[in-house]
C-alpha cells in the first residue's frame, strides 16, 4: 500500500477537526481550514466603517469573484454609483477555497469568448490595479501561473473528440493544438505514457489564486468608483412602481435603479425574496493537496495543468507539490440538497464540509496510475467545499423576465475562469442596452416553473457525474426526465421514437420502424438516426408528415396600442388581419435578438410563435419596450406555415383535445400514407430550401443583411424600430462578410455547424448549421464567409473531425419549396420560360422565403376556425405527390432554367450554378 493510500486512510478516521487555520490569505498554500467565523453567527452585524449611500445606479448583491468583477467592470466602463453589497466578506462561499483553474478551453462555442476576455483581463489586472502582496512588494499579488494545460486522450472516443473539438477552435482567437503522445511527455514529464494517445495543448491556461484575484478585483472596483459594503446583508428587496428596487440591509436602505443577484450558493435564498425558485444547489467538491514531491521539485519549470479525461480528474502543480481533484459518478457524489429546504446555516460562508475520500478513492488510484509519483506523496490538506450547480452545468446570466431590473450572475460551477468574462459581458450589456454577443445558453429565462425540485437534483447529479464525460454531437442526457412539459401525444409516441429534450419538452427526433437499430447512439459521424430520418424526409416530400411543435413558445399581444407596440418591435410590416408574416426583432445595434411568426387574429390582436427555449427570452424583451402591456395565456389558431418547405399547416390545439386531434388526422391520412417524423428531418429539409434558424444563421452576433434576411427589414416603412438606424449604417458602409449556401463532398460525416472553413490554407469563417440532404444525396451546411468568397461555384474546405473536405458556394437553395415548384410548374404548362425571366422566378424563392415560412412570399391566409391552444403540430400535404421522383428530390420531368438541358440527377447541381423547374 502505498504512503498516499496509507496517509488518505488514516485521514479517513479523523475527524474534520484536523483542518487547521489557513495561513496568510495571500499565501498560495491551500488549507481546508475553518476560517474565522463570521459576525452573523452570533446574530450581530459589524460595523460598515462608512456611511451607506442612498442610491445607486447598479446594486450587486454578492462580493464573490464574480460580483466584484461586475463591480469593477461597470465601474471601469464609467457608470457611476455602483454598489456592491457583501454580507460578511469578499470571497466567502465558493470563491475562497476554490482550486482556481483557467483554460481558454470549452466544449461549447460562445463560452469560449467568457473563458478568453477573463483569462486576457487577469494577465493585465495586476499592473492596472497595483495590488501587491501584503508584506512583499516583489510578489505578484494575483498569483496567476500560466503553464498550459494538457487535455488527455486514452481512447479512441477522446481522440475523436479532441479532432471534434479543434474543427470547432480553428475560428476563435484561442491558440489550441492537437499533439501526439510524445509532445504530451515533454510537456509533463511525470506522466506514465502507457494509455496516453493523444493530448489537447492549450498554451496560456493555469490558475491563479482566487483571494488575490477577488481583492485585486476589488481595488480597481474602488479605483474607478465603486463602494463595497461589508459586512452588509440584505434583509429585503422591494420593487417600486417606476420599476427601481429598495434593497433593505440592518446599515439602511438604497434605492438602486437596477440590482443584481450575484450571491453564488444563496442564490435561492435571494430569488425567494422576490418570488423566484432559482434552480441553483450546492454540489461538495473535494480536492487533495500534496507536500512537496521530489521529482516536482527537481523540475525546472512549472508543470502544465492536466485533465485525465478517462480519470475524470484535474491536476496541476501547487508549490513544489501536486493538487488535485475529481468529478466522482452522479450515484457516489453529494449534493447539500437540504440547503433547498432550510436554507443554508446562519454564518456558512468561509466554512467546509467533512471530507470523505472512500468517495473519490477510485479516482486517487486512477491518478497515481497516471502520475505514478502521487504513490509516495503525503497529504497536507483536504478541501471539501461547497460549489453551485444548475441542471445543465451552465450559469444564469442577464435579466430576469417576469420582473424589472432584476439580474442574476449565479450559478457558476466554474467562477473563477468565468468571473472576469461575465462581469465584462454584463457590464457591456448593462451600459449599452444589448448583449455584446450571443450567450443565450446562459439566459437565466431558459429555465421556468418545471424545474422543479427533484428535477433540479437529479440533473446536478448527472450534470457532476458527466463532467468529463466525451461530448458528442446531438448528446441527450436523460436524468430528470420527463418533467411536466409533456404533449398529450407524449403517452402514444414515446415507445415509437427517439425523444429530444427542449425546454423541458419531450419532442421526438425520430421514428423507429420495425428492424431499425433503436435507442441512444451517439457517435461523431452517420449513426442508427441516419437512415430513418431519410425515410422521414422522404415522408414528407412524397406523403403526409405530421410533427409535434409542442416546445414552440407562443403568447397574444393585444390592446389599442399593440399595432404600435409590435411595429416598434419588429423590422417587418405587421400583417393584416387573417395573415401572417415573420418578423424580426433587432438589438439598437442592428442584431437579431430575435424571429417571431405573427399573426393577426382580429383587429389589434396578434398571436406570436416563438422557438422552443426563447420564449421568456423574447417575452423579456417585449415587457421591456411595453410600459404597460399584459401578456395573457396564449390563445393561438392554425397556420398556413411550414418549416420544411412543403405545404402544411400549423395547428394549435387545446392539450386535453390534442390527442383525439391527433389520431383523427392519422385516421383520416392513411389513404394519402400519413405517418410522424421528427425534428431531425426538419432540420434537414429547412437546410435544403435554404431557410435560416435562429440561434444559427441569426443572434445577436449577427446582423439581418449579412445573414439573407433583406427580404423580412423594411427599412421604408415609417415606424422607428429598434436597431433601424444602425441597419441603415450598415447598409451604407457595406457588409464585410455574409452568409453562404454550401455543399460538401464528404463520406460518412456530415457537418453541424461551428466548423472552421479553410481557403488556401487560411481559416476564413464558420459554419452556423448543416445536415445531410437527403433529396440531393450531399451534405449541406450554412456558413459566413468574406463578402469576396460568397461568389456561387467558390472552393473552399470544411474542417470535420480533423479531416479538410471539399466545400463549394452554391445558389440556394438546392431544393425549391412546394409552393413555388406548384407556381413554376403551371407556369411551364401554359408558356414555358427560359432564359433570365424564368430563372429569377426559381431564385427568388431562396431570396424571398428565408425562415419558417411556407415560400410563398408576402402575407399568408390564415383561416382562424380552429380551438385555442396550448400545443402545435404540423402537418405536410400531399400536394403533387405523384409527379414527385421515387427520391423526392424535386420532379419526374426537370428542366435546368440555365442551360435548358434535362435533369438528369443530383449531380446537375453540383456546380451551384443549375436551378430546376418542371
């Protein structure tokens, strides 16, 4: 048995009463101590030292690493009167004890701009704000170390996605390599080489100390003007009627204009003061130190941080010894789930939990396996503390629907590498009125009343136990599952299909039939969902589809005022009454914030549809532009519309008649072969007609021009909507990049979306979305390009899984929509039309129709005789079925409208120079 097994075991039967004081605050040496309790155990409040000030223009509740950059970051950016108030002292809760890593790293895409900004503002924090270590002028204060990090593969899954990974790295600023065994040895000598196959290299990462990094926050905060108060708990909050807040505390009252909840794991706690559940727990997070090792010692420099994926640990140098600790399974880790019910004790705030290591002990063994000098290491110190968990892993960033001007930066599992990204985003979106990027995954609104609280546990359980897990494309993750938002057809479907999650919402993926490979597959190329969905696609271009809509979020605006309301809102025209359009709505610097369906049912009543997982996001935004409009349940009809492209309905149900709804269309289709598909079908056949998706081609990253949507912005029409004068800016400077149609030669992968696009060796842009084309036999994907590389028949390359394939620009889109087809088919009967007059009647429909919508440009009749709704479902016609080919790809009998030659296959198109008419 090794000294590090003897040295855990005999630590096992001690009681927390070993954990000793921590020495200097500033001194690197992490201690599990119990550190001096706080004022409020004993029922009193300190001393403040200074008189509270009565207003201010930002409150934040919370003085984590977080808060405090917040403060620091409006402060620098020159708001004046921010506040920030600490119940007891900068850096208890998480902050204090946590191990402090840093990574460029992130599986995700827009969080890799949080990671960048924060690993970017620590590097310079120490000049700016001239903290220094107490007692020693010539230590850095902060304590940043910046020696790399090493990601590592131990099978042939990891290798697949560190490949994945870096196809999706290439466009961000983030320098990151994929290295072989032998450079991951030299950078960490210590290792066992034996499973190693490959590693993920990001120069630039480390840690840093969390105390130093918190007051170093602190003294720019109060450098540019902010007041901290502490000890200063807040004992109530209550809004005022011009939407400020009065923030009570045992010092007096401030009446701040906005406030925002940055109280890391008395987050709930905070939110309940205002009626808010916020779905936020403390998960115990335990990790070792070692005292010096020899061999760490003996190194001439600092080791880089490593991540044994298999091992689900991290490990990095701390002095001359090793620190280290792991994401045990979702049945072995704890959560302090009693905190929901009771609260969290009065005075917790620099205090531990009881380390237990039988709970991590297969993890010790796994890293002394890797690192085999951990075998003859001691123990000095064990941290067993408390860190915040959402259901999905994510923080809850920006404003809070349902209320005015309340905030939230909670629920970070990762604070430290977050901290400085967040409090600049916020602070960015505070000052400017608008997100300086898209990071709706973090939108604290994604979350509603079914995140209850047995969802909440067994999500954070899973959400911990998966930390390390391999990520793949279209990963499900079913723990929690269902919740309360299940369809009425939910009961008939779920045993015939493969259900996604969205929003909370079972929506099926797809459809087995008798012989398919069924349940969860994942895989990074073409796996069991691939031929089903084609027979999906098939489905709905020769018969009658039907598909569950349920997630689609979908409210009325109403009132004498909501035709103004909605013209200032949205960029499009509002559609006369029985009609429909889609419309956007745009941020005042000209971004899409978001896509909306509009319907107006009746003279000053409109209907709104929304994508699943936006519809608090939009709501928000609407409250917001309305002083006092109201937002009644939705009360929605059926729709002309169609997100494949072929012709179809929406129909909007009451959930207790959706299922007799339901089986009645299936009844009434068998003739015509009726049958279900998916949203993996969808999101295929919306890729072959050329039809954008919000979250993709369209946030807040991007503007409406350069993502096609010329089409839906009416920049003539009299209204002052928002973001019109920046559109018209932009217009006249002209667009530096937009969106491209392409086609990819690739094998048995198709793209996604983010993957780097490459031209002569160059990274030029990325994709927003892409699937396989079942009715062209290609792969398809939507990317931005440099306005000089949009031009149709351009070759480029699409990075997939470490592999460059063949892309070209094509014209859009490679499969019209029913409804034009319909149109140039009885044009072509009556007087055929060649040459330039026919082939701009085929383009128009991609330059028209770009989002959910059926391709028929302008207003839509929309009948209004169908039952209120809760639910929404489509269904595709089966309009011409018979001229259709056995492939569904377009007509029996195709003319190309270019070269006037017969069609012969998909081939014809491969050029992107063709388009096809009957």
């Amino acid at each position: 048995m090794s000294r590090l097994l003897r040295t855990v075991h005999t630590r096992l039967r001690r009681d927390v009463s070993f954990c000793r004081r921590l020495r200097s605050a500033a001194e690197r040496t992490i201690s599990s101590s119990l550190r001096r309790q706080a004022e409020e155990r004993d029922g009193h409040v300190g001393a403040l030292g200074k008189r509270l000030q009565d207003t201010a223009e930002t409150l934040i509740i919370g003085g984590g690493c977080v808060g405090v950059s917040l403060a620091y970051h409006l402060a620098k950016a020159g708001q004046k009167d921010v506040v920030l108030l600490e119940k007891s002292e900068l850096t208890a809760g998480s902050t204090w004890h946590a191990a402090g890593l840093t990574t460029y790293y992130h599986p995700g895409i827009n969080l890799k701009k949080i990671h960048y900004h924060s690993i970017k503002l620590y590097e310079q924090l120490e000049a700016e704000t001239g903290q220094v270590e107490r007692g020693n002028s010539n230590k850095p204060a902060v304590g940043f170390h910046q020696p790399g990090s090493v990601r590592i593969a131990s099978t042939p899954a990891r290798v697949d996605e560190m490949k994945y990974q870096m196809t999706r790295t290439h466009w961000h600023p983030t320098p990151q390599f994929f290295i072989g065994p032998e450079k991951v040895h030299e950078l960490f000598p210590l290792l066992n080489m034996d499973k190693v196959l490959a590693g993920l290299y990001t120069p630039g990462d480390g840690h840093i100390d969390p105390y130093s990094l918190t007051m170093a926050l602190a003294a720019g905060a109060r450098m540019y003007g902010a007041q901290i108060y502490s000890p200063a708990p807040v004992t109530g909050l209550s809004p005022t009627l011009d939407g400020r807040w009065d923030v009570q505390t045992p010092h007096g009252t401030i009446r701040a204009n906005r406030i925002v909840n940055a109280t890391g794991f008395w987050a709930r706690e905070l939110g309940q003061m205002i009626g808010f559940e916020h779905p936020t727990i403390p998960v115990h997070h335990q990790y070792v130190v070692t005292a010096t090792v020899p061999e760490v010692k003996a190194l001439k420099k600092e080791l880089p941080v490593i991540r044994d994926l298999e091992g689900s640990y991290y490990l990095r140098q701390e002095r001359d010894g090793l620190l280290f600790g792991p994401y045990e399974r979702e049945e072995k880790m704890v959560l302090q789930d009693s905190w929901l019910r009771d609260g969290v004790p009065p005075g917790f705030g620099k205090e531990l939990f009881e380390s237990d290591l039988d709970r991590i002990m297969d993890h010790v063994e796994m890293a002394m396996e890797m690192v085999p000098v951990l075998k003859h290491a001691d123990i000095i110190n064990i941290v067993s503390g408390p860190i915040t968990y959402t259901p999905d892993l994510l923080p809850m960033v920006g404003p809070h629907q349902g209320v005015r001007n309340y905030w939230t930066a909670i629920g970070f599992g990762y604070g430290i590498i977050h901290a400085g990204g967040v409090g600049k985003f916020l602070s960015d979106w505070i000052v400017s009125g608008e997100p300086p990027y898209d990071l709706i995954e973090c939108d604290p609104n994604r979350y509603g009343k079914w995140t209850t609280a047995p969802y909440l546990c067994a999500k954070a359980r899973e959400s911990y136990g998966f930390n390390n897990v391999v990520g793949y494309p279209k990963e499900e993750r079913f723990a929690g599952r269902p919740t309360s938002r299940v369809s009425a057809l939910y009961d008939l479907l779920k045993d015939k299909c493969s259900m996604g999650f969205h929003a909370g919402w079972e929506q099926p993926h797809y459809f087995y039939k008798p012989g398919d490979d069924v349940g969860y597959r994942p895989s990074f190329t073409r796996t069991n969902w691939f031929g089903p969905v084609g027979r999906e696609c098939k489905l709905v271009m020769e018969k009658v589809g039907v598909i569950d809509l349920s997630p689609f979020g979908k409210f009325i605006v109403k009132g004498k005022d909501s035709h103004k309301l909605l013209d200032r809102l949205f960029a499009n025209t509002m559609p006369k009454v029985g009609r429909n359009n889609i419309s956007h709505m745009l941020t005042p610097r000209g971004r899409v914030y978001a896509e909306v369906t509009i319907t107006q049912l009746a003279p000053g009543e409109f209907m709104l549809v929304t994508g699943s997982g936006s519809e608090l996001h939009d709501l928000r935004w609407i409250e917001r532009e309305a002083a006092d409009g109201s937002w009644p349940a939705s009360t929605l009809q059926a729709i002309r519309i169609s997100y494949t492209g072929e012709l179809g309905w929406e129909l909007y149900v009451d959930m207790p008649k959706m299922a007799e709804v339901y089986q009645a269309i299936m009844e009434a289709g068998q003739e015509e072969g009726i049958d279900n598909f998916g949203t993996y079908a969808m999101a295929s056949l919306r890729l072959e007609k050329g039809f954008r998706g919000w979250g993709a081609e369209m946030n807040c990253d991007t503007n409406p021009l350069e993502a096609g949507l010329d089409y839906f912005i009416k920049l003539n029409k009299p209204a002052d909507f928002i973001g019109k004068k920046a559109l018209q800016e932009i217009k006249a400077q002209g667009l530096a990049r937009k969106l491209a149609y392409l086609t990819l030669d690739t094998d048995n992968i198709d793209p996604e979306g983010n993957e780097t696009i490459w031209h002569e060796g160059k990274v030029v842009g990325n994709t927003t979305s892409g699937a396989y084309s079942y009715s062209t036999q290609q792969s398809l994907a939507f990317g931005y390009l440099p306005v000089q590389l949009v031009t149709v028949g351009q070759k480029l390359e699409v990075e997939l899984l470490g592999r460059k394939y063949p892309a070209t620009v094509v014209q859009e889109p490679l499969v019209l929509t029913e409804p034009t087809r319909t149109r140039l088919q009885k044009k072509a009967k009556s007087r055929p039309r060649f040459g330039r007059e026919g082939e701009k009647e085929a383009e128009g429909d991609g330059q028209n129709r770009r989002s959910r919508s059926d391709g028929v440009s302008g207003d839509h009749d929309t009948p209004l005789d169908v039952n209120p709704v809760s639910w929404s479902g489509e269904i595709t016609e089966n309009a011409n079925a018979a001229a259709r080919t056995k492939t569904g790809n377009l007509f029996r009998h195709i003319i190309c409208l270019r070269c006037r030659e017969k069609f012969k296959d998909a081939s014809h198109l491969q050029d992107g120079i063709h388009t096809v008419d009957a």
